[in-house]
C-alpha cells in the first residue's frame, strides 16, 4: 500500500517549505499541482487552519499505522520517531540532528526518521537513500464522483434554453482527510461528458466542477439526457418541448347546477380553437372531451374543479374546469317556499331551492344599493344585470325562470323570490 500523508508542518510556513512524505520512504518536494490542489480543496485547508492541518496530519497517522498488512503503511514507519518542523531549531530552539551519519538538516523542510532509512529532502546531506518520485500529485483510489442530474425547467417552448445540472453527492458523515482530499481531488479533475438527445448542441464536455450545460430543442417531444464520468453513467431525466400553445379552450360543467341528493355524477364538455389530438383527466374520467365525476360522498357547497390537459401534435395544456353550483336538495340552505315572498340573501354566490311548484319569474331587490355586476343562474342559463333597474323599493332585477334550483351571485346582500 502505496500510503501518503501530508507531514506536520506549521500552516504558518508553508510559503518557506512543504514536502509530501510517503509510507515508502520518500519525501516529495510539493509541486505546483499540489498547490492548485490545495486551493480548490477548501475547507479544512483553509489558508491559516492550523489547527485542521494538524487533526489531518494525525487522521493520516493513524489511518498508515492501521494498515498491519506485510510491507504495508505501518511497517514501513515503523521506528518513526520525530517529525522536524521547517527550521533550522527546535521548540526550545536546539538545532535538531538528522539521523544517520549524514549532516545536520538546515532549513530544508521536515524529516520524517524511519528504522529502515534516514530520509532527507532532496538535495541535503546525508548517508541515507534520497529519492524523488516522478509526481506529487494527490493519489486517487480510483472510483468515481456520484451525484444526480436533472433538466430546468421541465418543460419548455421549442427554441428556449434547457439548464441541465449536475448534483454531487455529499461524502457521508465520519470521512476521513483521505477520503476528503481524494473525492475532491476527483471532482476538481473529473470530465463530464453529456448526451443531450435531440438538442442542437448534441453533446458536451466539460469540467465536472461547472456543474451545468445549456441545450436548445427545435423540434417538440419529450427527450433524455446522460452523463458520463469516467466508468459512471447517471441517467438525467427527461424534459417536455413544446411547440405552439393551443387557443381557445374551455372546460365547462353539462349543468349548472347538481344535486347530491338526486344526481349521481356530474360532467363537463372540453372545446378549444385548436386541433386537439389527446385529453388526459385528472379528477373525473374520461378519454376524449367529455370527462365524468362520482358525486357519491360529495356535500352540498363543495366546489367541483378537475384538471383536463389537452394534447395536439406538438404541444400540452392543462386546463382547471369551471364548478357547477353543488346543492343538496334534501337539506337546502336557502329554500323559497312561497309565492312573492321575499328571501333575505346575503352578497356573493348561494343557491336558492324553490318548492313552491311551478313559477315564471325570479327576482332580487335591494334597499337602495347599486346591484350592478350581480348574476343569476337559472337551469343552463346564465343572466348578468338583467333588467336592473331603479323602482319604488330600490335596485331590482327579474328573469324569467321555472327552475327548483337557482344560484344567484350578488354584489350586495338582498331579498329575492319567485311570482
């Protein structure tokens, strides 16, 4: 096991000296590489961390003397017996003696001493075997950044940018400083290499620590996208392109009005400008323009609003349909029960049941309030200030009507009836 760890060296003096030292016996002068390493680390390498520094230094200790296997990390430290800081004296300012026969070690970096050989910086004296490896980079164990990738927005015009982006995944709790400098050292280094489907762009490489790329679609469908990093594949997802948006549509109740005392379901008619190919519903059932609702359970009030979305050839709509008035004729709100009686109604939307029998006329009045912008509905159809006028007992309007349920909506409370 081919085991680096960084040797203690005060953050303090990093600009005088800085080696890497490894489980064989080698010492590595740090390289530019590792510089830019450590900068794109961050934290715990923040610039004057010392304290980090030497939990890392200890972390990476310990993880060499774990390794008990034969020839391993361990055995080849075994016998260490001091780390010298980059000076020429030591705490107490004595100048410190290399081991071995070789001479003393000034200002040349820390030493690491081992029973096998005494190991200096290359370039200083001594009888001990000085080697320098070819590189100093931060060895990686070879694995792969994990993480996920999704497109922004999901759905989208023909012609408009999609964002697709790369999340990393979080290193779990409890890592240790190798693990650490490896996975970033392998997100910093790592290539993705995207596959946009059907997008102008195609494909795209870049470093994975830009994290996203934009593509363009001309033509609408729904399209995929991968990325690879390294023997890694993660499947991205897919976005919705759209074309030109459908007009003209509308989703309106059969009725007006439903019962849930006498009425088993209630249904609305879909109808737009453009040519619709597909309707999906969301809330009722049905497979083309018209879709259905269960009534069974439902109370008196309970607004009835299922989704439809339309389809043509190149593009989708969701559309909200319009509530009929719920009533429950077995237990109404407001009931009118007699002839030219006069039901007091409070402002807004209710439904008046009349059991009076047969009726021509329906009517509201006000006391002196404007009752302009007021509607009644009576069966399918709909009024909106019909006859609004001024008499003896102020704002009023009529319609002619014969319906045993009627949803009026007032813009001020009133009195309403049927003659």
């Amino acid at each position: 096991m081919n085991k680096k760890f960084l040797v203690g060296f005060s953050v303090l003096s990093v600009a005088a000296a800085a080696f890497w030292a490894c489980g064989d016996g080698d010492v590595i002068v740090r390289g530019g590489d590792d510089e830019l390493a450590l900068l794109n680390y961050g934290p715990p390498f923040a610039e004057g961390d010392e304290g980090n520094m030497k939990t890392l230094v200890n972390q990476a200790v310990a993880e060499c003397m774990a390794d008990t296997t034969p020839g391993g990390c361990a055995a080849k430290m075994e016998g260490a017996v001091d780390v010298i800081p980059p000076d020429s004296t030591g705490e107490n300012g004595d100048t410190p003696a290399s081991s071995g026969s070789g001479s003393t070690n000034h200002n040349q970096g820390p030493v690491v001493n081992t029973s096998s050989a005494s190991v200096t910086p290359t370039g200083s004296s001594g009888s001990g075997s000085n080697t320098t490896p070819a590189s100093s980079a931060v060895v990686s164990d070879g694995s792969t950044p994990d993480g996920s990738c999704a497109p922004s927005p999901t759905s989208v015009r023909k012609g408009n940018p999609v964002t697709w982006t790369f999340t990393v995944a979080s290193l779990p709790s409890g890592s240790t400083a190798r693990q650490i400098m490896d996975y970033n050292e392998m997100v910093n280094a790592a290539t993705c290499e995207w596959t946009l489907t059907g997008s102008s762009e195609g494909t795209a490489s870049q470093p994975c620590k830009t994290k996203t790329v934009t593509a363009t679609y001309t033509t609408p469908n729904s399209y995929s996208a991968t990325l690879k990093i390294r023997d890694k594949v993660i499947n991205c997802g897919s976005v919705r392109v759209n074309g030109d948006p459908i007009e003209g549509c509308s989703c309106k109740p059969t009725s007006e009005t439903v019962d849930v005392a006498k009425d088993a379901s209630a249904s609305w008619n879909v109808s737009c400008k453009s040519a619709v190919t597909k309707y999906s519903w969301s809330g009722a059932t049905g497979t083309g323009a018209t879709g259905t609702m269960s009534l069974s359970g439902v109370k008196a009030e309970t607004p009835l609003t299922p989704k439809v979305t339309v389809s043509t050839a190149e593009t989708d709509s969701t559309i909200t349909c319009t509530s009929p008035a719920v009533i429950d004729s077995d237990h109404p709100k407001y009931e009118i029960s007699e002839m030219n009686g006069k039901m007091p109604v409070p402002a807004g939307e209710n439904t008046l049941m009349v059991s009076v029998g047969s009726y021509s006329f329906f009517y509201c009045e006000n006391g002196g309030s404007d009752m302009s912008g007021s509607s009644v509905t009576c069966g399918s159809n709909t009024y909106a200030n019909a006859t609004t006028g001024n008499n003896n007992s102020g704002w009023y309007f009529a319609v002619s009507c014969n319906s045993s349920a009627v949803v009026v909506n007032l813009t001020a409370a009133g009195k309403c009836g049927v003659y």
